[in-house]
C-alpha cells in the first residue's frame, strides 16, 4: 500500500510505548511542538513522525492535530499498551481496531445514545480498512495471537469490574484504553487515515499493568516496525 508523499504519524502516550520506536530510526530531526516532542525520520527505511503525546484524549487530540496540520502526515497510527476486555485475550495478544468509541462521551440527558459524538454523529468511528489490513498481515507474519475488534477510549483508567463490563457490553469492545478514539476523531474529521494497535497489558482491571506493560510494548514496537516495514514493500 502507497500514499501519495507518504509520511505515517505513530503516536503513543507513554515513553516506553515509543522509545523502542525511536531508537530504531535513523536521519533523525526533533521539533518541540505544543510541549510535544517529535522526532521525524526513517524507521524501517520509511518516513515517519514519532511522538509521546502524554495520557489521556485531549494530550492525544493535540498530537494528532500537529502530526495533521504542522507535519503534513498522511496517516496516523496509534501503538501501545491496553487493558483487554474481550474473553479469551491474554497479556501480550494485540488488538487491532476496526472502530473506535469514547466511552466517556455521553450526552444521553439530550436523548442522544451513549458514546454519541457531537458534530460527527457517530458512535463509532471506523479506522482505516488499508491499514487494518496491512497491520493485520503484519501481527501474521510476527506471529502474534491478533483479535479486531472495537477500541474504547475514555480518561478513566479502567480498574473496576463494574467500568469493565458496562465497557464491554455497551460497545462491544475488545480494549479499553485512553487516547486511541481522540486521535482516530482528529484523523477522521480532517480526512487522515488513521489505526489503532494495542498490545494487551492487562485484564481491564489493572492489577497487572505495572507487571506487563514492559511486555506488551516490547509487542506493539516490533508489531509497529513489521507494519512500517510492509509500508515500503
């Protein structure tokens, strides 16, 4: 798959979810925008742009909309850590999305239905079917155990059976995690593809987060390098 001037964005919140990233690229640059670091060069040979956006949706909308408007990307990727909620995901399975929902995001006292988005009128926003299919073809061929499925974002951290299932059931969701529907939202409204890979570091419930997390970035970052390398096939 090939864009026109490709330049691919690869956002994670936290510096152990892309420090694996950084130091596999070369020819590197760095500007400081929005308090946001970004580092611009090869990895696996391709153009990208790198960036720790910080915990949470709007650290993540602010990233993705200066990867959009000052970097010129022409799409994002999303790669990191989450709390599993589907059956049958253990630590270390990744997540592809193929929608994103904001869990958090309810104006149901208007009448709307929960997750509703004002302005878009959507619950879910669909990530990008190109990409999707390209991650997927790359969690093959590194042999990962890969579900697609939806991606939850909210600034909660998830860490009660309760939050945990309503999550689940409302949505239908695989994951929980806190920044990948902002970004999918920004890419969406300015017309960016954009997707979403989370490698499983708990159970939704955090108990097993600070155990794992090292785990599971280690699989995103290689899920991450295989997908950019194919980018350039």
């Amino acid at each position: 798959m090939q864009y026109k001037a490709p330049l691919i964005g690869i956002i994670g919140a936290m510096e152990i979810e892309t420090e694996g990233l950084r130091a596999q690229m070369t020819d590197t640059s760095e500007e400081t925008v929005s308090g946001i670091r970004f580092t611009k060069g090869l990895l696996e040979g391709f153009p990208v742009v790198c960036a720790t956006c910080g915990v949470g949706k709007v650290a993540a909308a602010l990233c993705a909309e200066a990867m959009i408007l000052h970097f010129g990307v022409t799409a994002l990727l999303n790669t990191g850590v989450a709390g599993g909620l589907a059956k049958g995901l253990t630590v270390g399975d990744v997540v592809l999305a193929d929608f994103v929902v904001q869990h958090d995001m309810d104006t149901s006292a208007l009448g709307d239905p929960v997750g509703l988005i004002s302005g878009l009128n959507i619950i879910k926003i669909p990530a990008d079917k190109a990409l999707l299919d390209n991650l997927t073809a790359a969690a093959k061929a590194t042999g990962l155990n890969t579900l697609v499925g939806t991606v939850a974002s909210g600034d909660l951290f998830v860490a009660r059976d309760a939050d945990k299932a309503r999550i689940a059931a409302q949505f239908d969701a695989a994951a929980c995690e806190m920044e990948g529907a902002a970004i999918g939202q920004v890419a969406y409204t300015n017309g960016v593809p954009f997707a979403v890979l989370r490698a499983i570091s708990d159970g939704g419930d955090g108990m097993e987060f600070s155990q794992f997390v090292g785990l599971a970035a280690k699989r995103s970052v290689a899920l991450t390098r295989e997908f950019v390398k194919r980018l350039g096939d």
